[in-house]
C-alpha cells in the first residue's frame, strides 16, 4: 500500500527528530497507529529564557504529530550552548502541555531541554543535582518555570505518574521527564551570576567555601575530597582573621 502524503512528511520529519529507528518504526509498525489513545489537537506556547526563541500553536492533530511543529521545537528545545538538536519525543511533550493545562498557564519559560554529554557535564560542575545520565541527554527532559503557582503546578506533575519531577523552589523552576515515575525535590540557595554563560539566569549556590566558614553552615551533600581542601584552607583564613 502507498504511503500518503502525511506519512512521508510525518516520518521525514520525525528522521530529523528522532533519528532514522524511528522513521522506520512509523513505517514499519502502522504509521500513526503508533498515537492511538493521545491522537487529539494539542497545543503549547513556549518561549526560551536563553535564547528568546519562541514556539506557540499545535503540535499534533488527530492523526499524530505535526512534522514541521515537531522540526520547530527540536531547535528550541536545542542544547543552546552547543547548538546541538537532540532527539524529542512526544509523550515528552504532552506531559509539558498538560502541566501547563493543569496549572491554568497560558504558556511556559523553557530553561533547559536537550543537553550534549558535554554540556551535561559541564553543568554538574556548577549545578547540584545534574545526574551523570540526565533524561535531557536523552532528549525526554524539559525545564520550566510558570509566571506563578509554580509549586502547585510541581504537585499536579507529581500526581499525573508520568514520569520525573524534580521540584526546585529556591531556582524557581521544575524539571519534567518521560522516564521512570520518580520525584524529587532540591532546596538548596541561589545566587546571580550574570555573564556566566548560561543567559544571566539564577544558578544553585552549590559550594561557597568562605561562606560556609563565615557561617557555619554545612550543605545538604557531602563533599568531594577537594571541596574539603577548599573548606579547610577557608576555615583556616577565617581564623587567621579573626583570631577564632
């Protein structure tokens, strides 16, 4: 049987998404028989705090995913540092538009979707909580913020069981996932960092040796060896100043 016209441009355009296994998949396995019980209108209004880019309008119709929304928002979802598209998958972005549904927003800030091994790694240095085999390496995780009722929209993630939910109320952002059902939740202060590479935006204050000294403080992990090093050359100037 021929192929539609659809059919060519569904499964060309989810090549570019997914990778060739998926094209044949869609052709080998039934086409869009694939979407049987999500093959409904859906839509998102996205913008991305880093790069300004912005996605709004449907991204799937009754027959499944729209080949050129799904083009569209695999270059927004990009990894911006690296101007790197990952793969995309759709149930990915259904948990993102029924969250926003839920939460009675209109549309969402992206902060983080698709990340290079590279970028990945990089952010671990400075971001608490970066897992070495993140979901957004695989292209199913998206970071969001809401203008308000962010903690409510956390919670409402939570009891849909779609997948991961991490939720950060001091970064004012949640992370979604389509992989295993988990949560988490990370409260760890923040500070500015503006000019650091990463759009200016509100990063975990993951390790601050002079402060921790000043204050007393410990954190909410435990430390590499050469955190310790770090803390204890801090400690001993704290006390070469002050005399305590």
């Amino acid at each position: 049987m021929q192929l539609k016209r659809r059919d060519l441009l569904l499964a060309a355009g989810l090549t570019l998404v997914f990778g060739s296994s998926a094209s044949a998949r869609i052709l080998i396995e039934g086409g869009h028989s694939m979407f049987p019980s999500t093959s409904k209108p859906r839509r998102l209004s996205l913008r991305h705090a880093h790069t300004g880019e912005s996605f709004t309008g449907p991204y799937r119709d009754e027959l499944g995913p729209l080949p050129d929304a799904m083009i569209d928002l695999s270059h927004l979802l990009r990894d911006h540092h690296e101007d790197v598209r990952g793969p995309l998958f759709v149930e990915t972005l259904d948990f993102l538009a029924d969250v926003i549904d839920n939460s009675g927003h209109p549309r969402a800030t992206i902060l983080s979707g698709y990340r290079t091994k590279k970028t990945n790694e990089m952010l671990a240095t400075r971001i608490f909580g970066v897992a070495e085999k993140s979901q957004h390496i695989a292209g199913r995780a998206i970071d969001i913020t809401l203008d308000s009722k962010l903690k409510t929209a956390a919670g409402l993630a939570k009891k849909m069981s779609r997948g991961g939910v991490g939720w950060y109320p001091d970064n004012h952002f949640i992370h979604l996932d389509s992989g295993p059902v988990r949560h988490w939740t990370i409260d760890i202060p923040v500070k500015s960092k503006a000019g650091s590479g990463s759009g200016g935006g509100r990063v975990h204050d993951v390790f601050q040796p002079a402060r921790i000294a000043e204050s007393g403080e410990a954190l909410k992990r435990p430390l590499t060896v050469q955190e310790r090093l770090q803390l204890q050359r801090a400690v001993a100037k704290r006390q070469a100043i002050t005399g305590r």
